[in-house]
C-alpha cells in the first residue's frame, strides 16, 4: 500500500515557549496592546528588518492601511504596485480612494519589474509599492533610485521576506516603510499579526499616533506630555499583548524555525532541475545578492492545463499543492479601482496560470517530500 496520509500545504508552527508566554502575559493582566511582550517581539523584529522600530499590528493588511495613511493619500492619487500580489496591497490604497496602477512582473523572479515602473509614473503617483515574491528581493537599488527621482515613497509589503536580504541589507529596511504578516500561513506566526517597519522616524512618530486612534497616548505613557489627545486620523492597530506574547517565543526562535525551511528549500531545488529541464518546467530564480528566508517552493508548469493537472494528481496522493495569485488587474474590484500601467501584465497572467507552489513548512520531513517528488517525476508531461 503506498503512503496516502495527507501532507498539508503549510503547517503552523509551535516553536516551544508560545503558551508559557501567553499565560504570563495573561497573569501579569498586561493584556492590551503595547505591553512588556510587544516591545521584546518589536525589537526582536528590528534586529531582523532593520527600520527605526516597529509597531506590531493586527495583521499585515492593518499595516499596508496604516502607511496609507501615513502617505497622505488623496482621491485619484496613484499608487504603483504589482498586479501579482495579495488583495491587502491594493484594498488598502484603494480604501483611500486611491488608484492602485498594476505594472507586470519579472519572468524570473516573478517580482515587480522595474524596468517598467518609470513609464507608469504620472503627477498623481505618490509611492511604489514593492512585494518581495517568496522573500526574493524586488531589484531595490533600481527602484529606490526611480523613486527618488521622482520623489516619491517606496514602502516594502514583506509579508513573504522576514530574514531575507538584498546585497547584504535586511528586507524591511530598504524603503520608507515596510510591512510584515503574521498570518499562520508566514514562517513566524501568532496566528493572526502584523507588523509596520519604519526606517525614518517622523514616520515613525506619526504612525505612532495613527495606531493609537489618532491619539497622543504612547507619549503620554512614556511622560512625555500631561495628558492624551486627538491630535491627527487613527484608528485602533495594536496587536493585544497575548499575541505578541506568542511571537515573542517565535521570534525568539527564529533560526530554528527558518533551519528546517531552508533545508526542505534547498531539497527541492537540487532534486529538480533535471526533470523540470527536460520537461520545459521553470523552477525559482534567487539573483546573486539576494538571500531568502524559504518562504516558498514553486514550479511553473509549461501549460494552465498542466498546472491544473499536476495539482489534482498531487491531490490524489493526498498532497496540497497550490496555485497563487489571481492577477489584481483582472478581478473585479481591480478592474473597479485600479488601472493597467502602460506596460500591461502579460506576464502577470501567463505565470499566473502556470505557478504551483509545493508543501514547505519547518515540519516536512524528508519522506513526505520524497512523496511529493514522486508525485511530480510521476505526473505525465
Ligand atoms: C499574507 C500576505 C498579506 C496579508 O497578510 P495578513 O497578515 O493576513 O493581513 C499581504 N501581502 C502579502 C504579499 C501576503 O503574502
């Protein structure tokens, strides 16, 4: 009989401390946002995404609103970002009311492709949004330089690349501002969780202030000033104690987490070229100066038939492999409230329909991913 238990798509990871912490967080009934466990996660998250500091959020798509607050954003301003992306890059400009413009991908990198991003750029745009696809780095020195040029304001949705890098720089620390997730489905998780990067400190200090419903209260708990006031826009974007109690453990253990992940990564990558060359299947490309945190393992199957078709004969051998992203440019709300960049999104679409991503997760054992070999070196192609 072959092995037909399920191997799952991802897996939450407990890394060993997590109750522990969430109980003494609990018994000390410091259990509203930025207490004792927020500041350890938030400076264990500095040390990794560099920034001036960061503020724990409840999820990442809380802190992709808040730097569109923080940007100011008025009706009909533009902001670039991939059309390969989740819909918490775009939602939380269009929100605003401004437009999200969908500039194509990079066919090997599957990242914003920044040699289109210029013509993109009209008197409306105010910011680049940049989405580091399975923590590998967007070519950053390129788009930084476009984004000063044009002075606008480059923010990093690094939900993907906690602990990855770009020529020896941290993602995270690469543009004004930056986004982590949290999510059970990110290597480091607290369930549901974000994160806002900051890397200037004005921002830093307003975002403060906008997390905190507009108030002055974090001042104020520091003694800063006398009493707390409304003193700009905010809304409530604290991640309760408990929860950061929970990523604390996480973070405290990350190169534990990250080891196995890396490992598994790296299995794949060296069991498939020979298949994937012979049969016209693309596998990852990692440029040179960049380091990535094995958020993710896809293969690009020649045709939308063939990626469909290796999905279901991997789900008959009980194995979840997955598709990815709906190209924004083409769902309904994105043709609603964006816009195609001149360049158009043909590689948006293409790889889009092409990509299957492969279980990865710090638990994967070296006979679960045989299995998922197997199941692709047997699929017929
Ligand atoms: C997971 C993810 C998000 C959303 O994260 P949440 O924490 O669930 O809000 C945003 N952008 C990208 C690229 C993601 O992968």
């Amino acid at each position: 009989m072959p092995d037909l238990s399920p191997i799952p798509f991802v897996k939450a990871f407990v890394a060993g401390d997590e109750l522990a912490y969430v109980n003494q967080s609990f018994a000390s009934a410091a259990v509203v946002g930025d207490g004792p466990f927020t500041a350890r996660a938030s400076e264990l998250l500095t040390k990794l995404a560099g920034g001036v500091g960061a503020l724990l959020t409840p999820s990442c798509t809380h802190a992709l609103e808040m730097t569109a607050l923080l940007l100011d954003l008025e009706p009909g301003d533009e902001v670039i970002m991939p059309s390969f992306t989740f819909v918490s890059t775009a939602n939380a400009y269009a929100l605003r009311g401004a437009v999200p413009v969908f500039v194509d991908i990079r066919p090997d990198t599957l990242n914003l492709d920044e040699t289109q991003v210029e013509a993109a750029i009209t008197d409306r745009t105010k910011a680049i949004v940049v989405v580091h696809y399975a923590g590998v780095a967007v070519e950053m020195d390129t788009v930084l330089a476009i984004a000063d040029k044009h002075g606008l304001t480059v923010i990093e949705d690094n939900a993907h690349g906690l602990g990855g890098s770009y020529k020896g720089r941290p993602l995270g620390s690469l543009g004004q501002m930056a986004t982590q997730s949290f999510h059970g489905t990110k290597n480091v998780h607290c369930g549901e969780g974000g994160a806002l990067v900051l890397n200037d400190a004005d921002l830093l200090h307003r975002a403060e202030v906008i997390r905190e419903k507009g108030t002055n209260r974090s001042q104020f708990f520091r003694g800063q000033v006398d009493k707390y006031r409304w003193i700009d826009i905010g809304s409530s974007y604290l991640l309760a104690d408990p929860l950061a109690a929970f990523l604390t453990a996480q973070l405290e253990l990350f190169e534990e987490i990250q080891a196995p992940r890396l490992t598994m990564w790296q299995r794949y990558h060296d069991k498939l070229p020979e298949w994937a060359q012979a049969n016209g299947v693309g596998l990852p490309t990692v440029p040179a100066d960049c380091v990535h945190p094995a958020h993710m393992y896809y293969v690009v199957m020649p045709s939308h038939e063939h990626q469909l078709g290796l999905i279901a004969h991997l789900r008959e051998r009980n194995i979840t492999a997955a598709f990815h992203y709906v190209p924004l440019h083409s769902a309904p709300a994105g043709k609603k409230y964006g816009r195609v960049g001149p360049g158009g999104c043909d590689v948006t679409e293409d790889l889009s329909s092409r990509l299957v991503r492969l279980p990865l997760f710090s638990q994967l054992t070296e006979t679960e991913q045989d299995r998922v070999l197997d199941g692709l070196f047997s699929y017929p192609l």
